[in-house]
C-alpha cells in the first residue's frame, strides 16, 4: 500500500507543478483584484484599446492570446432580445432564442413588492445567462419628469424611493447567474424626443432628491456591475463622458468599481471619453447607430483615434489602464467566474414567474357598485370591445422589442378563462397601428381594417347592447408616438379615438 500511495504521488507531482504557474488571472479562486493586476500586467497597448470598444452590435473583443473572453451584452430588461447579426438590427433566424415576456418595469413597481422584483431579476437573468449574455442592458430607473415619455413603461415610476427599492432586489437577483446588470439611462435621461441634443439643468437638490436616488441605490445597495450612460447632456456636456455624472458623482461618491458603458452611439470625443470616465463604447458604424462594416468599429473614440493619440505622446496611459482594469473585473464577476450557473430559457417556470408578477402588478382603479368580480353564475353574455384585446404586444415599442414562446391575447386568455359557462363576442371598436413587424421579427398577424370610425363604432355599440358585461381593452400600443423607444407620446388623451368608443 505505502510503495502504491508513493507512485501516486510520484503522478501527480507533474500535475501540481503545472498548476502552480497557471497564471492568477486564470485562476478564479484568487481574489478578483489580484487577477486584475496580473492579466493587466501580461496585455500589450493594442490589447488594451481594443478591448474599450465594441466589435459587432452587442460583443466587445476579449484577449484570445490569453484567454480572456469576449463580453457579450443583450437588450433587456424585459426579456432577452433574439440574437442578431453581427452588425445590424435585425434577428439572425435562430429557431432557439424565443424568450420568455415579463411585465414591463412600470408593471413590476406597480407590485410594490421587492420580492417580485428579486423574481423578476433572478428569471430574466437564467433567460440571459443560457444565451451567454455578460451584461443584461437594464434594468431601467428613470424618473418619469413627464408622462408623455415615450419610455416610461421601461422605468420603475415617477417616485424616487420606489424606484430606488424596487431596483435592489432585481440586480441582485440578475447578477446570482454570473450576468451583469446594466442600469440605465444615467442620467436625466426622461424623454425620448431630442434625446441626443436635450441639455439638462437643474438644481443640485432636485439632481439629488428626485433623479439619483435609483441610480445610487443601483450602486450601493444592488452593488451593480455596470451602468450605462445616457444620450442626453447635462450642463452641456453629454453624460456618457460627463465628469461630474461619472467620475464625481459614481466614482468618487459611491466608490462605484463596474463598467460604465455608453448607450450606442452616446459618445462624441475621444479626449473626453478617456478622462471623463465612460469604459466601454458600445454602438454600431461611427455614429454608433446606423449599419456598417466590421472595420468600422476602429474608428471610434476609444479605438485607434485614443491609440493614436498614445503613440503619439498627447495621452497617457493612466486612464486606459483604469478602464481596462474596470472591465476585466467585470468579466471575471461573468464569464470568468467560478461555479456560475447554466440558466433556462422559456421554462414553464419562468411562464409563471411572468403571469405571478403581472397579476400582482394590476391596478383596480375603481370598482363603482362592486361590478368586479364578474359573477359567472348570472352572466350569459361578454362583449370584449377594443384593438387591444387581440394585438400581440412584444413585438415594437424599440430595444425592448422581443421574440417571445407564446403570447396569451386578453381575449383567448378571457375565453378561456370563461369557458362555456358565458358567450364571449368581440368587437374591433377602433384601429390602431397594423404593423407587425419590427427587426425581422412578426407577429404573424394581419390587423389592417379599412372600415371608417363609424362603422367600427356602430358594430361595437350592437356587440354591446345585449350584453351582461362590456369589457374595454384600450390604451396604447407600443407604436410610434405613443409608448416607443425614439419618439414621446404625442398626446395623454387616448389614442384612435378610444375616448369616443368608450
């Protein structure tokens, strides 16, 4: 037994040498900063820009020579966008990236409960890290300044105190999967008209009191490990290189150590991209919106224009050293970490986690004469009136677009609901926006309808007459000029003249 255990030993001894020199940034049971120094230190100045500034529309490129990954992002925070090309908007045509469709933010506040919202981050988070997705893009803590945003249905409601204890539980529960949480649009950013060119000023009270609370709580409480700098400027400079958002406020106040990352196309020089603490430049051509080919991406500001000026003696490398540093420590918190789970993707589970959080999320505005709940015992007939009612939902609305399993309309989920204890008829009542389509992905239906006003009024009006119960779906659709990323409601009456239907 002894001669065995020593020829044993004698086998493993050239094991246990090799891994005493794999490099400490290879090893995740070395504390994060330790790694952080030794990968720096083994990176060349190429290596370094390169890895400041995106490759394709949603990848940054990592270090092949070493072993450090690529980070991957995907848009949220509602649900995992489908993948796409390289270097354009629309989806790939993968047949297994269909997610799971959770309520939209201003439904997750409306549950005023931060076990909701851990549910929420811990799901949608399991979505991203199957899809191996580094940064999930959200979620959003805007304050809605006006409730024509187009946006807002993105964000965690006018209140800053809501915001700031609904945005905690959510992080926390998307970052258990090895996924970093991208907390956005910081900050100021509160319409979606001019929001590249809108300069901000307000009062430091009203900067501390109302717009930040969310934003430091992200930080402190959620202990985020990313945040995404917004279009709009603040005291005119713009904030994904604005040195009193980024380095005195997050850096120097909240001792923030993540990535900041741009919103694509936010950054608009390279000497204050490099000094005002923006890390990683996301985006796609050089304007960082519009389509272009892959060498387009070395010409943005953090890319060879910074390197030039490095070579060139006009910059130092104190600031690329800390940006890089910041994103290292982010890859080592995803990709690189130990024990990080494989996630799920469109479970049955994470269907109930949608539904459980909506039905906490309604809001019963009235109940005039305790008409609510229907009696189904003394109800024969159900007349559903609106567009909405039968419109799928996930497809527009912008970044937060998705390609969902399944989605349940208001009236196949009353119909079954129902059943054959009352007839369910429905009526149109008004037409809205007929596109079906956003990215390549459709819903696969055909809403156009050339009846006028009146007819779709009076058909309406004879659907509802005999019925027990007249159930309206109204309110906006995820269409331009009304709740959409790039443009604000045009209006707060309701739109397709749902006023008159009603």
């Amino acid at each position: 037994m002894k001669f065995k255990a020593m020829l044993l030993g004698l086998a493993l001894m050239p094991v246990l040498s090799v891994l005493a020199q794999v490099p400490v940034y290879l090893n995740a049971d070395k504390p994060i900063e330790e790694r952080v120094k030794d990968a720096l230190s083994r990176m060349t100045l190429e290596d370094k820009v390169k890895m400041l500034h995106a490759q394709s529309k949603f990848s940054s490129a990592g270090v092949a020579r070493l072993g450090i990954p690529e980070i991957w992002a995907t848009d949220g925070p509602h649900g995992i966008r489908p993948e796409v090309l390289w270097d354009e908007w629309n989806q790939a045509g993968w047949t297994n990236d269909s997610c799971i469709a959770y309520p939209a933010l201003t439904c997750l506040a409306a549950t005023w409960n931060p076990e909701m919202s851990h549910l929420y981050g811990k799901s949608v988070g399991e979505e991203a890290r199957y899809r191996k997705k580094d940064i999930l893009l959200g979620p959003g803590v805007n304050i809605y300044r006006t409730p024509l945003n187009g946006r807002n249905f993105e964000y965690m409601g006018e209140d800053p105190y809501l915001s700031a204890t609904m945005v905690v539980p959510y992080i926390k529960g998307v970052q258990e999967n090895g996924v970093a949480a991208c907390v956005k649009h910081y900050a100021l950013n509160n319409q979606e008209t001019n929001r590249h060119t809108t300069n901000v000023y307000l009062s430091d009270r009203s900067l501390y009191e109302i717009y930040l609370p969310a934003f430091q709580a992200a930080v402190q409480e959620g202990g985020a490990w990313a945040i995404m700098g917004s279009y709009n400027l603040y005291q005119g400079e713009h904030a994904c290189h604005n040195k009193r958002l980024l380095k005195d406020i997050l850096r120097d106040e909240w001792n923030f150590d993540g990535v900041v990352v741009s919103d694509w196309g936010g950054v608009h020089s390279t000497e204050q991209a490099v000094y005002n603490g923006l890390d990683l430049e996301f985006g796609t051509w050089t304007d960082g919106l519009s389509n272009g080919t892959r060498n387009a991406y070395d010409n943005y500001f953090l890319a060879f224009p910074y390197l030039k000026l490095i070579k060139e003696g006009k910059i130092e490398t104190k600031e690329l050293d800390e940006k890089v540093s910041n994103i290292l420590r982010l890859i080592f918190r995803t990709s690189m970490a130990s024990h990080k789970p494989f996630g799920s993707l469109g479970s049955p589970d994470h269907g109930k986690v949608s539904r459980k959080i909506a039905e906490e999320g309604i809001v019963l505005l009235q109940n005039n004469n305790n008409i609510l709940p229907i009696d189904l015992n003394k109800t024969k007939k159900i007349a559903v009136i609106g567009e909405n009612a039968i419109k799928m939902m996930t497809v527009g609305g912008g970044s937060s677009s998705l390609k969902v399993k399944y989605e349940i309309s208001p009236l196949d989920g009353l119909r079954n609901r129902v059943g054959d204890k009352a007839e369910v008829v429905y009526a149109r009542g008004y037409v809205g926006d007929s596109s079906n389509e956003l990215n390549g992905v459709t819903t696969g239906q055909n809403l156009k309808d050339d009846r006028s006003e009146d007819e779709l009024l009076a058909e309406a009006l004879q659907m509802a007459e005999n019925a027990d119960y007249v159930i309206f779906f109204g309110g906006l659709n995820k269409s331009e000029g009304q709740d959409c990323e790039g443009s604000d409601r045009i209006s707060l009456g309701l739109p397709y003249a749902q006023d008159r239907v009603i």
